[in-house]
C-alpha cells in the first residue's frame, strides 16, 4: 500500500476539469496535489456556453453563483438563416420541471477557473503548484506518478491515482498510450468580442444565435459586458490577418450592414477538432476534458463535458477510497464519459457544425424544415432542448453500468 506521503490524487492541469476534479476529491477530503504547467490562472478566452447539467453540478460544489453572477442567463436561443432571419426558437423554460436551470448561462470559462483557483487556494488537503509541467505519467501495483519540469529541474511526484486534465495534448494520455483517433476540420473559427450593439442591428436576436449561410455562417453570443461573434475563417486567409483590426471591422461592418462595429475585445483564431481517446483509463491512469475528447465548440459542449468527466471521476474515485466500491467501478467511469463523448456531443456537434455551414440549397432547406417542425411541435422540442442542452445524453450515460 502507499506510503502516507502518497495518499493523495495527482491532478494534471489546472483548467476547468482539472481544477472541478480537485474541488470534488477536496470536498470528500481526498488529498489532491495539482500541478499546472502556466505560472499563474491565465486568461482564455474560449468556452462561454453552460449548460444546465453543469449548473447543477457547480450547484452541488458551492460554485454556481459565480457563474450566475458574472454571466448572462439566456433561456432562448435560436437558429437563423443570414437571410431569412429566424428558423427556430427554443425556450429552455419548457426544462422547469426536468432541471433547477431552465437556460444557458453565457459566461467566460476563466471567470470559473478563477473562483476554483481561489476556492482552492485556501483549503488544507489541496496542494497547487504552478509552473509544473507534467512530461510523463507511470504506475506500478500501488502507486502512480508524475515527471514534471518545475523551476527546480525535473522531479517526480507519487499518489494513489493521476487524474490527466491537461488539455488536448495531454502528456497523461501519450503515457497512457492510447489513441486519439478523429478529425480535423478544413475550417477554423474566427473569433471577435465587441461592445457594438449586435441588437441594434439585428433587433430580433436572441442571446444566442447560430446563423447558418452557404458563404458566411455565423455564431453570436452575448455575454454581460459584449457580444461575441464567431465567424467560419476565409479560404486563403492566414490566421495573422483574420486577426488585424482592419480585417475584423470590415468583416463585422459587412456582416452586420453597419459601420463602427469596432473589435476592441480580442481576435482569436482556432482550429477545430472530432477526437476521442480510445480508453480513458490504464490502471491507475485516468484521463478527462480535452484530454480525453475534443469537439467543434458549434452548441457549446466541451467544457460541459469536462466538468461532467470530473465529478464522475470524483464520484468513483471517492468510492473507491472510502473501500466502498472496489477499482473496476473507474473503467465505469470509461463506459459512462466515453459513451457520451462518442454518442452524443460528437453527433451533436457534428451535426450542428455541418447545420451552419451546409452549401447545398437542398440540403439547408431540407434541415431547416425540420428545425422548423422541431420548433412548432412542443414534445418534438421538448425532446430537443433535452438533447441540446445535455440533459438526455448525460443522463443516458450515468445509467450504463
Ligand atoms: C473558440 C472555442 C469556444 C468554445 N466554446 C465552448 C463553450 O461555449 N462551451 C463549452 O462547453 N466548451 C467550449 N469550448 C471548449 C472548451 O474551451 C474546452 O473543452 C475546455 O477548455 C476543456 O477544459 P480542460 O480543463 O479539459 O482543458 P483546458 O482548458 O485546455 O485546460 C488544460 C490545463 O492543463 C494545463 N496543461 C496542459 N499541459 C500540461 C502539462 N503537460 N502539465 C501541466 N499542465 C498542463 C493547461 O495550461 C491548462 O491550464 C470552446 C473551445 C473553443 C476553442
């Protein structure tokens, strides 16, 4: 058995599923040691979209009036074509009896990084340490460890379990060997946050909007303090141009027919993703967010998932400690998260991501009579928000044994 020194849990990066697992063991008083390969919480602007599986969760952890606080509640959303306007219309108030949060919740990712990181800052069985880069991860009958590069050189760190958060290039995965298979798309996305007023020239918008066009498809977010706007990127248009001011304020003041569409927020540029690891445990090894799957942001699922990955690994891991289940309960843990990533968020942003950009006009009419019949029809949307907004799919996936 391990030594006091290692009854604890490796967590590997600090991002949102790295940082939920840590609060989750915490709070069981499991002793947790994250390492983070950045030198301090850093600002990225990426997931904004919380969906109400997640809200519930972060409910359960004390965190979710962060959220709540710091982003905009957004019952209604709506898929549009550019130029038609409106197609569909989902109120996520028809949830009220299914979740204790009927809506999405825009808000910045590194808006919950930051109250985790100070959650866990002060509590006595968590142990951070920045500027840790974990290179390899290994395990024999008791233990499993870590190799970091720190400020002091390379060193070696043993707990009882290695929780890999550490992003889509998860060094905890290439260790654990497993494969990574999908694709990549040809598209990126072009992301530019604005004060403009999006509503003043689109009045019928709803907070958030996906714009499918054979030419130009477009996502549209409001946040509390600005409007994000995501844009396909440009055949030929390398990444360093799509970001320059010049660039962007043209592209936003022909999209929206207005001048002065200033992009004073952020310009980003991102490749986009369909991969899901083979396995997500070797023994003592587990692996969970973007390390373990990586989807099109198209219906906001990624850091959803990670969040969900973590409390059930949480979940299994407590068991386990507590001598409550024996250690093949975490290869549930595989059967449940890997059946979501695979069955439903890649389905579901499969299909979202070929929705907006679909060239052919049979095809953009035939998905957009059906969005329309979803929409008119209360039991077909119904069925739809429980999907869309995860509900369905997660609880679909906590019933495999
Ligand atoms: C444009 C865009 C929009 C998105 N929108 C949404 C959305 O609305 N909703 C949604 O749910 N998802 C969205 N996503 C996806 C979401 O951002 C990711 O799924 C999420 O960040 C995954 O969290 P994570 O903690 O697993 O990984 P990350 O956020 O990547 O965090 C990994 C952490 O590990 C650290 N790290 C990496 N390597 C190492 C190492 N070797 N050693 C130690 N530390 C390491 C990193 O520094 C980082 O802090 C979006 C993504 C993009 C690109």
């Amino acid at each position: 058995m391990p030594s006091n020194e290692h009854d604890r849990i490796i967590v590997a990066g600090g991002g949102p599923t790295g940082l939920i697992a840590a609060l989750s063991l915490a709070r069981q008083d499991i002793p947790v040691l994250l390492l983070e390969q950045q030198d301090a919480p850093r600002d990225h602007r990426r997931a904004t979209t919380f969906h109400p599986p997640t809200l519930e969760y972060l409910d359960d952890l004390g965190m979710v009036d962060k959220v709540l606080d710091d982003g905009r509640v957004t019952p209604v959303w709506q898929v549009r074509d550019r130029k038609e306007g409106v197609i569909a219309e989902f109120d996520l108030g028809a949830l009220k009896d299914e979740t204790r949060y009927p809506y999405r919740v825009q808000c910045e990712q590194m808006e919950l990084n930051r109250a985790l990181y100070a959650e866990l800052d002060g509590m006595a069985n968590v142990d951070i340490r920045f500027s840790h880069e974990v290179s390899g991860a290994d395990q024999d009958a008791d233990t499993a460890s870590v190799t970091a590069n720190t400020p002091d050189g390379e060193a070696r760190f043993t707990g009882r379990y290695v929780f890999g958060a550490d992003g889509a290039r998860s060094s905890v995965r290439k260790s654990i060997g497993v494969g990574f298979e999908g694709f990549t798309y040809d598209e990126k996305v072009v992301q530019y946050g604005t004060t403009f007023d999006v509503s003043a020239a689109m009045p019928d918008i709803a907070g958030v909007a996906y714009i499918s066009d054979p030419d130009e498809w477009c996502v549209i977010l409001h946040l509390p303090d600005y409007w994000r706007v995501t844009f396909s990127s440009r055949e030929g248009e390398p990444d360093d141009v799509a970001v320059r001011d010049d660039v962007a304020e043209a592209r936003m003041a022909a999209f929206f027919g207005a001048s002065g569409a200033t992009v004073e927020l952020h310009r980003n540029v991102w490749s986009i993703h369909q991969r899901v690891a083979e396995n997500f445990r070797k023994g003592r090894l587990i692996i969970g967010g973007d390390a373990a799957h990586i989807n099109s942001p198209m219906g906001g699922m990624g850091m959803n998932s990670g969040v969900h990955d973590a409390v059930n690994f949480a979940d299994k891991i407590g068991q386990v400690w507590r001598g409550e289940a024996g250690e093949d309960i975490l290869d549930r843990y595989t059967r449940q998260r890997r059946h979501v990533a695979l069955e439903d968020v890649r389905q579901q942003t499969i299909r979202n991501t070929k929705f907006i950009a679909e060239k052919d006009p049979d095809e953009r009419r035939k998905s957009q009579a059906e969005f329309r019949a979803i929409a008119e029809d209360p039991d077909k949307a119904f069925r739809f928000m429980m999907g869309s907004s995860m509900l369905a799919g997660l609880r679909a996936a906590n019933a495999l044994e």
